[in-house]
C-alpha cells in the first residue's frame, strides 16, 4: 500500500512538471537598476520590439521588465501593454497576440509581468521572431527596461527594435516560456514498476 501511495505521488509530481514552463531565451539583471540600465518609453518609442531566436518549438509565455513613470501623465485609466508576435521583423507577419493591464507598483524599480498566451504557440527553432509591444497614451507611461553587455551584441535575432532603428547596445528585459517534453514515457514507466511490484 505504502508504495501505491508513493507511486501516485510520483505520477502527480511527473504530471505537474508537465504542466509547467521552462525558460527559453532570456535578457535580466537583478534589482534594483544596475550600471548601464535604461528605460524606453514604450508609447514615446512606438514601435518597439526585442529580437529573440527560440531554441523550443512550442512558446506558452513571455514575461517583460517594465517599470512606470506617473508623472505629468493625462488622466485617465491605466492602460493595457499588448504583446504582439510577429515573424522575423517588426513589421513582418503577426503569429499571435497578448495583452493585459499591468498592476501599477513600486514605481522607483521595475517589476517583471508576464503575458500568457491562451495556447502554445508554434515556432521554428532558429528562426528570428519579435516581440512587439505597445500600450496607449494615458495615466501611465509603461517603460521598457534594457541593459547594455546584452543578450547578443551585434547579433542577428537578438537585436532591440526602437522606433524601426535597430539597436545592439543594449537588450530589453525579457524571458520566453516554452512548453517541457511531455512525461507520458515517465509515467508509463512508473505504472509498469507498480504494476510488476503488484504482482510479486
């Protein structure tokens, strides 16, 4: 009985690290600011992206360092940050889409905020892909932040896109989630263990 127990445990282990995200490609550096950071308006600097080239071919979430400046601001509503990924350039085509309403923070730091998208989107590892992000001109102005000594200085697929220039000093804040292997091999190997053990 005790190893039943210890075998369903092991399944829900298996089961719940098939539900979760690994990290693909990143660019962050910890709090608070370091030398070298810089925030871009993402509204001011419109349009405005990070290059990334995936290792995985299945993209579940992509999380952004962004910070908040409140001052001499419109009124207005807090308005959304849309993600928008696209194919190889900014201004190529649109894969999917993703938006939501960052909750306003401590605004002397940046947080990070992520973006889920409602499946897993395809993508060909290697390939060049772009985060694009905008937002609305109102109550908050979201900025992006990035660093120098980047993800890739100078490299194809890991450049930033300010305003169409094409930036590889710096990189901005950001993590892409892809989809882990499934552990139905895993589990099925476990099941044939308890099965076995039943049997003796």
């Amino acid at each position: 009985m005790r190893l039943c127990y210890m075998a369903l445990f092991l399944i829900f282990l298996l089961t719940t690290q098939a539900r979760s995200n690994l990290i693909d490609q990143r660019w962050e550096q910890p709090q608070p600011y370091v030398s070298g950071g810089s925030g871009h308006s993402i509204y001011l600097n419109s349009p405005i992206g990070q290059e990334f080239t995936p290792t995985r071919d299945k993209m579940t979430a992509i999380e952004l360092a962004i910070s908040a400046d409140v001052q001499n601001m419109p009124p207005g509503d807090t308005p959304p940050i849309t993600i928008t990924l696209r194919e190889n350039a900014i201004t190529d085509n649109i894969i999917e889409t993703t938006s939501r309403v960052p909750e306003l923070l401590d605004t002397t730091a940046f947080h990070w905020f992520r973006f889920d998208f409602d499946e897993a989107v395809s993508l060909v590892p290697g390939n060049r892909y772009v985060i694009e992000v905008s937002t609305l001109w109102a109550k908050v102005n979201w900025v992006w932040v990035g660093w120098q000594d980047t993800y890739g200085i100078g490299v194809p697929g890991r450049r930033i896109i300010d305003g169409i220039a094409q930036d590889s000093a710096h990189a901005f804040g950001f993590r892409t989630y892809s989809a882990p292997e499934p552990a139905t091999l895993s589990l099925l190997s476990l099941s044939g263990f308890v099965l076995l053990r039943r049997r003796h």
